[in-house]
C-alpha cells in the first residue's frame, strides 16, 4: 500500500515577520515616515584653464550655424563645387542634406551676424540660432543692429529667443513702411528672396485682387497669394496693358491644373513669368490649342 505524501515544510526566511524588529515594522506601516539616505555627490570645481576651455567650446557651439553660414558663402562663390556638381544648390542637398531655402538661410544669417559684430554697443550677446536671425535678414544694416539691441534688451539681458526678434522686427518695419500705392488690377512681379512661403513663384507676374496696409493679394494663374509689399514690384503698365494681362491670367487660370502633361504644365508656367503684357503668334496659336482640347471657355 502507497503512503500517502508527505506535506512539505513551509521554508521561512531568517527573518520571518514575526521577528520583523518593530521599527521595521513602523516603516512598512507608515511610509512617510522612512528616512531616506542619499550620498553626498562631490562638485568638483574648475581650474582658469578648464573654465577658459568650457567657454571657448560653448561658444563655438553657439556660433556653428554662424560658421556654416560663412563656409557655404565661399563653398558658392568659390565655385568650389564645379567638379561634382552643377549647380550650389544641387550639391548642398547632396552634400548637407539642406535644400537651396535652408542653404540661403544659413548664408543670409551669416551676413547679418557679420553686420552685428560691426556695432560696437554690441559686446557678448550675440545670436546662438538661426532662428534668432532670420527676422533681421529684411532689415537694413542699420536696423539689424538696432532690432538686435531692442530685442536683447526686452529678453533682460540675454540672448532673445526668435519671437522676440521677430516681434521688434515687426514693428521697425510698420514705422518704416512706405505706404501703399498699388492699385486694384495692377501687374505686379513676385519677388520670392527670403520667403519660403513664395518658393518656386520667384518672377511670376500676377494681378493685384486686393490692397492691403503692408501687403497686397495678388491673383496668379494657379491661385491668390497674399504678398508684403517688399516682395512685389510694379511692371508700371499702362491701364490698357494692365487689363490684357488680367485676360490672358484667366484664360492660363482656366487650362491649367497639376492633372496636365508636364510639358503642356511648364508652357503654362512660362507663360506665368513673361515680362511683357502680350503673347506673340506663336504662343497664342499654342494657347488657343491648350484651351480648345482642355474646353476652356474664352471670356471677353
């Protein structure tokens, strides 16, 4: 006959709860109570040297777009790129991963941090980021170093952020804005320098829909943008002028759109940046074809 299993002992620690000390008991009871040990972390000081070494290094930290923005400036006008590339702005992108707007931003940062290096009220307190800059790069010299000692200024003594730069910028520029003489249907040309939000529409022309305080609602062949008066420029037309481009905007405004070949896309696009207020033979008769096959309807 089987005998039956045994039961097995229950294996205690050494220390089983009923010899917990009491105030270990006290602990686990009331927890706010416990006293906790932290080691004591020695801070060990800097030498002149090493304090010399930390400044010169933050610095150079600081001051890494500044750099990047002189090397590409000579990267460009150097031509140092030729052997492998065509153009600068194909080699930053393969080369720094920047395309051509954030190359510009870095090169137009260093000229204004030149410029601000120049004013002698103008010490220790230097930009630390691009961003900082980038407001400044539509002022004048003059100004930029203004902005600057008003922007340091409100951020008490320290290094302003971007909003803060941008802000003073703003009102300089409303004090120094000319006022605004365009006209509705005026022919204007798109000045697209140190605004990305104009990429690719640098040289076109488009009609003034709108007037602004300090800008100008322009009508392109492909939509309306709303553009600072610092980016526009007058073809100063004539009325009768001004009132053919308008037809031949509406006429391009109907036939285009990003469904059409590229070639039948960047004839349109071309016709967008013409610097005279009429099409030769040749472009109307392509015109009238575009327009016939896509059924466009001409309106007087």
């Amino acid at each position: 006959m089987n005998k039956p299993p045994r039961k097995r002992n229950k294996v205690t620690s050494a220390s089983s709860s009923d010899d917990t000390p009491a105030d270990n008991q006290d602990l686990e009871e009331n927890p706010a109570t416990a006293t906790i040990t932290v080691s004591a972390v020695e801070v060990t000081e800097l030498n002149q040297e090493e304090q010399s070494d930390r400044l010169h290094l933050e610095r150079k930290v600081e001051r890494a777009f500044f750099e990047a923005g002189k090397a590409l400036t000579e990267l460009r006008d150097r031509r140092l790129y030729r052997s492998t590339h065509k153009t600068f702005d194909e080699y930053c992108l393969d080369r720094f991963g920047y395309n051509r707007s954030r190359s510009y931003q870095l090169v137009d940062a260093a000229v204004v941090v030149d410029n601000l290096q120049k004013c002698p009220q103008i010490v220790d307190i230097l930009p630390t980021a691009e961003g900082q800059v980038r407001p400044m790069t539509k002022l004048e010299p003059q100004e930029q170093q203004e902005a600057w000692l008003r922007a340091v200024e409100v951020a008490g003594g320290k290094v302003p952020t971007g909003r803060i730069v941008k802000d003073v910028v703003q009102r300089i520029m409303e004090r120094t804005q000319v006022p605004n003489t365009y006209q509705l249907g005026e022919v204007c040309q798109i000045l697209a320098k140190d605004n990305p939000e104009l990429r690719g529409k640098g040289g076109c022309w488009g009609i003034v829909s709108q007037v602004n305080d300090f800008s100008c609602t322009v009508k392109l062949w492909d939509s309306e943008y709303t553009v600072d008066l610092q980016h526009l420029k007058s073809y100063n037309y004539l009325p009768a002028e001004c009132e053919q481009m308008r037809v031949i905007c509406d006429r391009i405004t109907r036939v285009y759109s990003g469904a059409l070949e590229e070639s039948v896309q960047k004839f349109l696009e071309m016709l967008g940046k013409l610097n005279r207020a009429y099409l030769t033979a040749l472009e109307e008769k392509l015109l009238n074809v575009l327009e016939s096959e896509y059924g466009a309807e001409i309106t007087p």
